[in-house]
C-alpha cells in the first residue's frame, strides 16, 4: 500500500458550491494513486449519488454517512448531535488505525456551526493527527482557528448560482 511522508490538513470552505466536490476529487486523485482513503459525512444521511460511485471504487476509498438527513431548515435534534459525537469518535479511530492515507470530514465545519460537535474536539483531532495522514475538512462557516490549524484553505465564493432563479437541484449534478 501506498503511504504519505508527510500529511497536511485542507479546508475547503466558503459560500459557493464544489466543497465536497473538490474533496471527493482529491479522494479520487488518492484511490487512483493506491491510497486508501475513508470519507465521513457529517449531517448527510440521504443517498447521494457520490455514494454509487463510490461504491465502485471501495478498495481504495470507504464512506460513511453520520447523519440522519439534510436538517439545515431547521433546527437540529439530540439524535443529530448523537450521530455527529458517534462519528467523531470513529473518525478518531480512523485516523489513528493506520489502515487510511486521506481522511475527508465532510461538512464538518457546518456540524460545529450548529453544535452537533465541539470545535475544540475538532482542533484535537487536527493536532493529535498522524503525521502522514492528510486531513480533509469541509462545509461552510470554517471558524478563524480551523482556518488557523490549516495547511491549504480554499475558499469557495459564489458569484453566480441558478439556485436563485428557482432551479433545483439536480440528479448527478447537486445530488
């Protein structure tokens, strides 16, 4: 198995679209070089279609949603924080196991904007992680000490969405 020297830490934030994307591109990068590479999705419990995808390349790259669905209209429940602690727990396991090159945390910016988990347990696991693991973290709203903590921020803005010309989103494209 392939293996890093040295990891950094990303955050890909920002208001425009492609965060995840961006992440699941340098995750592909990663299976295509024989890295393994474990993507936890923090919020998300529906079936994107990244998961099908995905799927097909699980040798290289495992997903695991710690989320019951898209709650951001409203507020969130204990059950969301409990998912969100739960996987937090096991993204420090992850990290720790020495089986994954690239560890992706997926919205987790937005799960510590709501309180589903501490950003202090965050930075944690950004200081204890390995040194050869490269640390992914995304979503909106990536506080000034997460930004901080970051080796490459990447910053999405928004100049131009359909979204706002009533547009939904779309199979393959948003979802």
């Amino acid at each position: 198995m392939a293996k890093l020297e040295k990891g950094y830490t990303h955050v890909y934030t920002g208001n425009g679209k492609g965060k995840t994307t961006a992440a699941l591109g340098l995750a592909l990068r990663a299976a295509g070089n024989n890295l393994q590479v474990f993507i936890g999705q923090f919020i998300k419990g529906l079936k994107y279609s990244e998961l099908k995808s995905l799927k097909k390349l699980s040798s290289n790259i495992t997903i695991k949603q710690f989320g019951r669905g898209c709650f951001i209209k409203k507020a969130p429940q204990k059950e969301d924080m409990e998912y969100a602690k739960l996987g937090l727990a096991e993204l420090r396991k992850i990290i720790n196991s020495g089986k994954y090159d690239v560890v992706i945390l997926d919205e987790v910016n937005i799960a510590i904007h709501f309180g589903l988990i501490s950003e202090k347990d965050v930075i944690s696991l950004i200081d204890k992680k390995p040194e050869n693991i490269e640390l992914v973290l995304t979503g909106r709203l990536a506080s000034e000490d997460i930004l901080g903590k970051a080796d490459l921020v990447t910053e999405m803005k928004e100049e131009k969405h359909y979204y706002k010309k009533g547009v939904l989103a779309r199979k393959g494209i948003e979802k």
